[in-house]
C-alpha cells in the first residue's frame, strides 16, 4: 500500500518557510534549500486560476469558498488560492513524523520563522523514506504520510493543485479555511494549538458554506455529514487506543522498557482485533478498513494527538458564545501567544 494510503486522517500542515533560499541555504544547509528549489519550481509553474485549463465549476466555487472564508467567516485577505498548478500526482508532500518507542515524546525539527516543528515534509518521497531510515537507527518509531496542501504563512500566494478539482465542494472547502486560518493566526512553536484551531474552524466552516450554499437536505451536505460522522467514529477509536497506550507509558518508573515495549504491542494488536470485529457495524464502506494493515507506532498516533483534542474545548467554547464563527475567529485574532495558556487566551479573548 503506497504510503499516502496509510494515513486516514484529513491532515494539514504547515511547512517551514522556503523563501529567501541563499539565506536559508546558510541557515539550515542543504534540506531548506533543496525543498525550496522544488517549491519555487511548482509556483514558477503557477498560472491565474481563470487561465488554468478546469472546468469553470471548480473556478466559481474556489472563487465562492474564499469569498465565504473572507467576508463571511472574517479570515485574512489574501492571493491565496488564486493561481493553479498542475502535478502528476495526487499529493503535495510527504511528510516524516517521529516519536519514541516507549512514549509519545516526539521528535521535533527546528526551522526558522516557524520554530520547532514534530514533522518535516520533503516532495520527494524517497527523501522522506531517508530520513525514516536515519530516525529509526535512532531508535524511534517513525511514520510518513503524504498531505495535500500546506500554508506558507503568508511568505508565498498558496495555490491549488490539479488534484483539488476532484475534490467535492466540502473537502475543498475544509482545505482552503483550514489554511487560511494559519495565515491568519498562527503563534511560533506552539503547533499543537495551532493545528486544532485550524482543524476546528476549517471543519465547521466547511459545514457551515455546504449548509449555505446547498442547503441541509442536499445530497452535498448529507455525503459530508455522513463522511464526518464515520470519521469521528474512526477519531473516537484511535483515541481510545491512545489513552491505553498513555496509561501504560504512565507506568515507566514502575516497569522495564522491555515489558513496556511487549505491553504496547499487545494493546495495538488488541485494538486491531477490536476494531476488525466491530468494523461493519460502525462503517458504511470500506476507507478505513487499510488501518488493519498499517503497522500502526507511537509516531503514528502522535499526528492525532497534535490536529485534535479529546476534551472538545473549542465545540464547547463555541458554544458558550452563540455558535458564532466569525466571533469566534474574531477572538482568535486577539491571541498574541505571550505569556499564558493558549486555550485561556482564547477563551479571555472573547470577554474583550
């Protein structure tokens, strides 16, 4: 199975900044420079969407999504999404995670601009496999999967890709608000926060513009409601597993690396068994059905535990103030990341 397959989750990310490559080249060698060349290549290649050989469906409802994100949900302005660029495949980047074996301590790398990060992302996939093969020499559980879209923070004009015009009107729109989100606020080294903000507003704004443009008893809005309900289904699993796996790397000082490691593979393999028997009557088809088959680690995980939180803090906080996206995106805007809990932050934020 190629790897892009082993990754169910609807991930984004962003990348470390690649402009300015002499300096970057100087800064962090030849990785920065070498995935730069390659970028600075797709956006060479970038032409106006209306220029670009799609239907003109796809050119009206990008215009439409950022229409919405940006008058109507209060999101930064900007060119993104506003140019086209044709690729031979159906991703973006491969994307290199890492984390201990008998913890989810993760491995992170250290970028200018953007600070730490817990992945690396490489267009070339057999770069990605590489430095898999050094992170697991180092004793660590490493995972790649590939994502279909990053934002530059503002340093480029993101485009869309050739791939995005399968995309239906929901999952189009997921991406570019996620996105834009992390243009619009975005707080250095603090990932986690970053990624779940982002993950919240970009999934609700997608039901909100599929709601407004289609209505709730459409065929669009019915397929994304039942694509989200199968995939929390999917999330509610995953973090089970990761709650048992938290309470047994919680037991470290009372018991060896040797038996945390043989205790960690038979919860993994527990919950495989689990999830293979009860697989039918909790999916309609068959999407996740490849989690039986991917040696599933500590990095794996990992990527869940950073895009989303089990506490539903931001439903919750959504709630409290009027289910009011633009409210509460408003608010977010406020968060300067200096001094304080994030979360405290955001929920101060409101009472400004």
């Amino acid at each position: 199975m190629k790897d892009k397959l082993q990754f169910p989750a609807r991930t984004r990310l962003i990348l470390a900044n690649p402009a300015l490559l002499s300096v970057c080249f100087l800064i962090c060698g030849c990785y920065t420079f070498n995935q730069g060349v390659t970028f600075i290549g797709y956006l060479s290649r970038a032409v106006p969407l209306e220029k670009a050989d799609v239907p003109p469906e796809f050119i009206n409802l990008v215009h439409d999504i950022r229409y919405f994100a940006i008058n109507e949900l209060g999101l930064s302005d900007s060119k993104n999404y506003t140019r086209y660029v044709e690729l031979d495949r159906d991703y973006l980047a491969a994307i290199v995670s890492a984390s201990a074996k008998d913890s989810f301590h993760r491995h992170e790398w250290k970028f200018p601009v953007v600070g730490a990060m817990p992945y690396k992302g490489f267009f070339d996939i057999e770069d990605a496999r590489k430095e898999r093969e050094k992170l697991e020499q180092n004793n660590l559980d490493v995972w790649i999967r590939t994502v279909d879209g990053f934002s530059t923070l503002g340093w480029f004009s993101d485009p869309l890709y050739s791939y995005m015009v399968h995309y239906s009107a929901g999952r189009l729109a997921n991406l570019i608000i996620h996105e834009l989100v992390h243009s619009t606020v975005f707080i250095k080294g603090e990932i986690t926060f970053n990624e779940e903000l982002a993950e919240f507003i970009g999934s609700e704004g997608a039901r909100m513009y599929v709601e407004s443009r289609y209505g709730i008893e459409s065929d669009e809005y019915k397929t994304m409601f039942d694509e989200d309900d199968e995939y929390k289904k999917f999330l509610s699993f995953i973090q089970e597993l990761i709650a048992e796996l938290e309470s047994l790397y919680s037991r470290q000082n009372n018991e060896s690396a040797e038996d945390i490691l043989i205790e960690k593979d038979r919860i993994i393999k527990a919950a495989k068994n689990r999830f293979e028997a009860e697989y039918d009557s909790m999916f309609i088809d068959g999407r996740y059905r490849n989690f039986l088959n991917i040696p599933v680690n500590n990095a794996y995980l990992e990527i869940y535990r950073i895009y989303y939180t089990d506490d539903n803090f931001y439903e919750d906080l959504y709630g409290r103030f009027g289910r009011d996206l633009w409210l509460f995106i408003a608010a977010a805007k406020k968060i300067t990341g200096n001094g304080g809990n994030l979360r405290t932050q955001l929920e101060n934020a409101f009472l400004k």
